[in-house]
C-alpha cells in the first residue's frame, strides 16, 4: 500500500504489523525479535524500517484508502 499506492483504490489490512520499528514496545513484541529482528542491532534495524508502513508515508503522495483493523483482544498486535 506504500510502495505502489498507484496500484489500488483501497486496501484493508487486518490485523497487521505496520509498524515493525516499535513493534518491541508491544507487550507481546520482545517474542517477536528472533522472527522479526530487533532495533538495537544496526543491520536488523535496516530491515524492520523496510517492512515499516508508517515509516514508508512519503509527504505530498495520494494513498488510496485504507480501512486498518485490529483485533480488541488480540494482545500480538495493539491497535494503535
């Protein structure tokens, strides 16, 4: 949705990690760093800005729209 916002008219990512740079702050996020890596080694951290969405917004670009759910009680990914 960030790369080729020129390909869709909407998405609808459900239950997501879009935000990987902070993604160890979650309470289910420290398990998650053999998978997915971790901000304080410098060449993991390359990769978790990559997959970041948040981090991939480039100012004055026209998304699509986007309906982002979370699952209330899903405690692996927060919903803000």
């Amino acid at each position: 949705m960030t790369e080729r916002p020129d390909l869709f008219v909407a998405t609808a990512p459900m239950v997501s990690a879009m935000n990987t740079v902070r993604m160890e702050e979650m309470p289910n996020g420290p398990v998650n760093t053999p998978e997915f890596g971790t901000v304080k080694d410098p060449e993991e951290f390359k990769g978790l800005l990559e997959m970041d969405s948040y981090h991939q917004l480039e100012p004055s670009t026209d998304y699509h729209a986007t309906l982002i759910k979370a699952g209330i009680y899903d405690p692996r990914v927060i919903a803000w």
